[in-house]
C-alpha cells in the first residue's frame, strides 16, 4: 500500500520544492535517494535557533532535466523500492512588473460569496472582469468562497489560490458558521492565472476548531516552505469556544501540511482574524485585526514579532470601522498600498498609502485618485503581474 500510494504532485511538471515523506500513517518509513542532488536535495538541512529546513529542496535547471528520485519503504522485516521520475522545469526568466491582479468576493449575496477578479495598471483604478460576474466558483464543502488569496512562487511561475470555505447566504448564520463551519480551505492551482484547477477542499485547523476563516500563505526563505496561516475558534474539554486564534502549518505543495500550530493571540481573549503579511527588505510586516487594525514587524516569518502601531494613530480608523487588510508594492515606486474593508458602512474596500512600512503610519489617496469600479471589493488580495499576464487575463475575461 506504501509503495502503490506513495507520489510527487505535479511530478510531470516540478516548478518548486518538494515534499519528501519519510513516514506513512500504516507506520512505513521511507528514505529517498536522487540521481541529480545538485537539482533535487534529499537532505534535511538543520537552521541555527530555527526550524530546520526539509529535504526536497529544488534548485531549477537552465534547461527542462529528468530527474530520478528512489525511495526505499520498509515496513518491519518487508522492504520494497519505488522510482519516481520527475520533470523539473527550466528555470523562468526575471519578470517586469507593470500591473496588478486583485482576487476578492462582493458580500453576502447569492453570488457574493465566490471569486471576483479585476485588474489595474496603476493599482488604483480598477477594471472590474467577466461582466462583474465571478471568474471561479466552487461547488464543493460549503459551496461558498471568500477571503480568497493569491500567491505567487518564488520562481514566479507558478500560483496557488486559498480561500475560505463558507457561505453565509445559505443562512445558517455567523453563529453556526464560527463554531460548526468547515475545518478545511480551499485550494486552486495555477501556471499562468488564466487556467485554475478544480478546487479542493484540505482540512488544516484542530479536530476541535469550528472554522478555518481567510487563509493566507508567506514563503518562508529560512526553510523552503509555506507558511499557511488562518484564523480559528477552538473548543476547550467542555466544549466551550474560545475566541478567534491565528493558527498556522507549512507546505511546499499545498496538500500535505504539517499539524497545525498556534501563531498569534491576544493576552485578552480578543479575537484576532484577517491576518495578512509582506517582507520588505530584512523585515516581515503583518496587520491583523484585532478591534484595531494592529501592525508587527519580525526578522524571522516564524520568529518573535513585536508591535508597531496600529492605524488609528494615523488615520482614524479602528476596527470598528474596518477589517479584512491587504498590502501591496507599487511597481514604480517605494510606496504601498493597504486597502481595508470598510464593512461598518457596507462601501467595501478604502486604500490608505505609506512610504515607509517601519513607521506604522498611513494616509488616505484624494478619492479623484482612485476607482474600484462597480463591483464591491471585499477581503481579497492583489498582486503585481507582467504585462503578457495582464494582456492574457484581458483576453479571457475583460467583456467590456
């Protein structure tokens, strides 16, 4: 059974680090062995004061290369080998970035609750895709996406989607959904963000979490992993909820993830959701909201992080005014964008700039310098693209 179910996703089309299982849950050990280490590692490689770094780590070729990987399996005193030939891809040129790809989903509504997207070659006028109808829905759990998340690899061509699984519109209520809800996300895969795959429902919260709310995910350069991180309520001995927890695992191909742990809390039992980071430099920022829209900063994505600020200091706005925070990077220049959905006033999201992340202080664009569009824009993401990305997404969306 270890031998027969035992594979690489994607072995056909291998564009990142690897997972590399060692164990089985029958209790079958594996050890793994490569015919090209300087392409794929089978080493694990120790960090000082850190998570350790597993083995599978891909280095991209300048050309597409075979390689053949040979995994030992014993189970007791019966031991077998496998072979796994893999296509590893050659390595993708530097991309320029001139325009941006935002994911999110309009509200509560019948159709609401799936995947809008709009592009904008500034970052602040929006060109609202497919006729303002979803581009990718899923019919699958709860039947319902928000919160969705893009990422883009670290070698630029590959992109995973999460989102979180729920449909309030159903009608069972914010009650039923934060204590009964799905425990799994979503994920979609992508080589060019045009073609999605199917999603797939993957279970990464606690047997006794009542949801697993806004997924995201950061790459973590110390280990070669993804870091996923969601909010969840978690239930005590007697059943009773506790408030809303960051909780994270780490992946390289968003299907195997490691047991879920705790990432942030609150000393005061606040609830903390909407957790959403970026790295600029040396550094790792994070905004979460938390009855603020808080901001911490970290050296280490899974390292000690301190605080910031908040943005009330700055702008006014707490989080009963907003929630939901994405960050960006214009392309042309050193400043960012953080847009906050203003849910309290139903006007979806409000982008606030600043030119230096360290400082924790933000300010409001003029509205003439703006437009969403029509479409309400609400917990999503955005991410910069290449000129031939924009032109493709256009091509196959844009109706106007």
């Amino acid at each position: 059974m270890a031998k027969t179910t035992l594979e690489i996703p994607n072995a056909h089309d291998i564009r990142g680090n690897i997972t590399l299982p060692l164990t089985t849950a029958k209790g079958a050990t594996i050890s793994w062995e490569t015919d090209r280490p300087d392409i794929v590692n089978v080493i694990n490689k120790k960090n000082e004061q850190y998570d350790g770094t597993p083995a599978g780590v891909v280095t991209r070729p300048e050309t597409d290369t075979t390689v053949k990987l040979t995994a030992y399996i014993n189970v007791g005193r019966v031991s077998d080998k496998k072979q796994i030939i893999l296509s590893v891809k050659a390595k993708p040129n530097n991309r320029s970035f001139t325009s941006y790809l935002m994911a999110h989903f309009s509200g509560d509504h019948d159709t609401g609750e799936q995947i809008y997207f709009s592009i904008s070659t500034d970052g602040l006028n929006w060109n609202d895709l497919n006729d303002c109808q979803p581009v990718v829905t899923s019919e699958i759990g709860e039947k319902g996406v928000r919160d969705p998340f893009i990422l883009r690899s670290p070698e630029g061509d590959k992109f995973f989607m999460l989102a979180t699984d729920l449909r309030i519109a159903n009608g069972k209520g914010w009650n039923v959904a934060q204590t009964a809800g799905s425990k799994s996300i979503l994920v979609w895969e992508s080589n060019d963000l045009v073609n999605w795959s199917e999603p797939r429902m993957v279970e990464v919260t606690r047997p006794n979490a009542g949801d697993a709310w806004a997924p995201e995910a950061c790459f973590d350069e110390k280990t070669g992993e993804y870091v996923v991180f969601w909010a969840s309520r978690v239930s005590d001995q007697y059943g009773e909820f506790g408030p809303h927890r960051m909780y994270y695992a780490k992946t390289r191909d968003f299907r195997r993830f490691t047991k879920p742990s705790l990432f942030i809390e609150r000393s005061d039992d606040t609830h903390i959701i909407d957790t959403t980071i970026t790295k600029d430099k040396t550094l790792y920022y994070r905004y979460s909201g938390d009855g603020q829209i808080t901001i911490e900063k970290s050296e280490h994505l899974l390292g000690t992080w301190s605080k910031i600020g908040t943005i009330e200091a700055s702008t006014k706005l707490t989080g009963h005014d907003v929630e939901g925070p994405l960050i960006f990077k214009f392309n042309d220049r050193e400043e960012w964008c953080l847009m906050v959905d203003q849910y309290s006033s139903g006007k979806g999201y409000l982008p606030l700039r600043t030119t230096t992340l360290l400082s924790g202080e933000f300010s409001e664009f003029p509205t003439s310098d703006y437009s969403l569009g029509s479409t309400k824009k609400r917990h999503g993401s955005v991410i910069p693209i290449t000129k031939e990305e924009y032109e493709a997404i256009r091509a196959k969306w844009d109706r106007v």
